[in-house]
C-alpha cells in the first residue's frame, strides 16, 4: 500500500509527537514563559498514540520518528516504544531527544530496536548552552551522546540549529566532531516558528555554512540514505562522520517532503506551517479504525506543494515546535 499525495510524493513518514512537555526551554522552540501546560485529559494515552501509528502503517507508513517535546521525559516511554516497534510493516522506528535522560535508558532503546536517535545540540560551550536552552546542562547531553554510542547505536546524528551571532562561530567545532566519530552532525536553518522579529538575521543560510566549512576544510559529497530526510550531506576529506544542512528556509525541500505529522493532542497536520488541521482525537474516541485510516489519508490529500514559511500576512501564527513535534 502506498500513499500518494496530489503532488505526486509518496508519503511514508509519520513524525508522532508523545508529548508537549520538556526538560529544557530552547530559545528558538518555546517562550521564555513556556507554554500553557495541557490537561492529562487532553494529551493522548499511549494505547491512543498505538491506534494511530497502526492505523498510519496500514495506510502505507514505514517509518515513524518519535519526538516532542521531550519523549523521554514521558513515564512509561519504553513500554511504549516496545509496543510500537513490533507493529507489523514498519521499517524504521527512530526517535529525537535533547539527550539529557538518555544514560539510563540508550541500552534500553537500542534493544527494543530503535533504529537511530537525533540528538539535539545547540552549542559546545556551556555557557552558550545554559543560554540557548534557558538553563541546560552540556554535560547532561553529552553523557546522553557518550550513552548513545555505549549502547551501540551505529551512528549518531547531531542536530544544531545554528543563529547568528550565537553559535555560528561554532560550526567548524562542530563539524570537526565527525573526524574520528560516525557522527551526522547536521546544522539546521533557524526557523521563525514563533514568529520572532529579527529571525532574518539570525537565520544562516546552509549555503553560507557550506562555504564558510569548505574553507576550512575538503568537502566531499556524500550518499543520502534510504528514506532520508532533508539533509544533504558532505564528507570532510577521510573523516568517520558526516555533515549535513537542512535548510527549510533557504531552499525548500517541499518538492521532496514525504512526512506528515501527529501532534500528542491527536492533531494531524500535513505540514509544519499549514494551518489545516484534523482533530484525530475525536475518531479515536469512536473507536473506529475504518475512520481514522479515513481521516489521515485525508491529511495526505490535503498537503499543500510547498510551505507557507514567510507567511508575513499571518503575524500571529506561532508554531512552537515543542507543541508540534519538530
Ligand atoms: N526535545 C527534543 C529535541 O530537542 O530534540 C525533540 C523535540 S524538538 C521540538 C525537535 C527538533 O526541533 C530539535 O532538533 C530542535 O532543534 C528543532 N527545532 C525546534 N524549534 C526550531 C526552530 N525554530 N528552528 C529550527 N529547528 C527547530
Ligand atoms: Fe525542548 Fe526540544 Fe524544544 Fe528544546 S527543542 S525546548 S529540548 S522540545
């Protein structure tokens, strides 16, 4: 079974957020002042968040990316995720973290068979750190990285979403990570999801980091995996790893999108920045599973072309990833 969307794209990546809560309150994801906790009512049980991953594999998803706000900081997530990984045709179950809880659980993942784990990191310095994330520890995450590769994950991927004038300096520490370790460290385009005034400033464009790396080092091409997600990757010259820049803003990768997302309150969206959306907690609550494979092919004939990014004449639009899953 396939899902084919009106543009032709063949959808088979669900991004299920399992919650809306988190341990950090990054800069570029949350208000300083949060956001307004969701009633335990309102956030779907896991036998809810099952139903709609069964009911998106049946429909024609293979792989499925677990993310947050910060999943691991949900009780009960292992049990969970067990669950989740013997659903019959899924290929790949892999999941997002910031890293900080994951020492005692990455043996536990790797066993239950996630495939691979993106590790958010925004800077290497702690005090840029404790910034960006309104009070992180570095050290936590990167016993989560140091945890990750005990476990036996064979790559890890490094998301840093890099701003301007914050930690862009630090690009070249960070790609020099991938020198001796299997390490995908992959820069992101600061996106304005939360509608931040000067975002166009602070945003780097993944061209211009490619230019500023290649100057410091031999860039070589490298394979995009199968099934891959946005990031395009380059080799430095003989290294373990890779880096990769996922630029949603500069060039968009809507031409190739294959992803729709769940959000932990059951709203589906079929894109990051729509504004359409359908409520998947009410046919869950009906308990028919005809209608809520209806429903979710709906979302995928739904999806627009292309992203309404720079959607300047919607000023009020905030989309704070940690409420949509990023
Ligand atoms: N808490 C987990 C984490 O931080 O990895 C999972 C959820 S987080 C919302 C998922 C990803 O969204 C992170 O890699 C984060 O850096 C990214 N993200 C959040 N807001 C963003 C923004 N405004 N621009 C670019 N990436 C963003
Ligand atoms: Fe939390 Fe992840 Fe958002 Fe940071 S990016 S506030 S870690 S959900």
């Amino acid at each position: 079974m396939q899902l084919i969307d009106p543009f032709g794209r063949k959808i088979n990546y669900l991004r299920l957020s399992i919650t809306d809560r988190c341990n950090l309150r990054c800069l570029y994801c949350m208000p300083a002042e949060g956001v307004a906790k969701l009633r335990h009512d309102d956030v779907l049980s896991y036998e809810q968040l099952l139903q709609v991953a069964r009911a998106a594999v049946a429909i024609g998803v293979e792989k499925i990316r677990i993310t947050g706000g910060e999943p691991l900081a949900r009780k009960g997530v292992l049990p969970f995720l067990e669950q989740l990984a013997e659903i019959p045709g899924l290929q790949r179950l892999v999941l997002t973290t910031n890293g900080i809880l994951l020492p005692p659980v990455a043996h536990d993942l790797r066993r239950i068979g996630i495939e691979s784990l993106n590790i958010s990191l925004d800077s290497l310095r702690s005090e840029t750190f404790h910034r960006i994330t309104r009070g992180g520890d570095l050290q936590q995450v990167l016993a989560g990285i140091a945890a990750a590769e005990q476990a036996g994950f064979p790559y890890v991927k490094i998301n840093v979403v890099v701003m301007r004038g914050i930690n862009d300096d630090e690009v070249p520490d960070f790609a020099a990570m991938t020198v001796d370790k299997p390490y995908k460290v992959r820069f992101i385009e600061y996106m304005p999801t939360l509608k931040q005034g000067n975002w166009q400033e602070m945003c780097v464009p993944g061209e211009e980091l490619l230019s500023r790396l290649s100057e410091r080092y031999a860039l070589e091409p490298a394979p995009a995996e199968p099934m891959a997600g946005p990031a395009s990757y380059r080799r430095i010259k003989g290294a373990a790893g890779m880096v990769g820049i996922i630029t949603p803003v500069s060039c968009h990768f809507c031409r190739e999108c294959n992803r729709i997302r769940v959000t932990s309150t059951g709203v589906a969206k079929s894109c990051l920045f729509s504004r359409d959306t359908t409520d998947l907690k009410s046919i869950l609550q009906t308990g028919d599973h005809e209608a809520l494979q209806e429903a979710l092919r709906r979302v995928v004939t739904a999806k627009p072309d292309r992203h309404q990014l720079d959607a300047s004449h919607e000023p009020d639009h905030q989309v704070p990833m940690s409420q949509v899953g990023g």
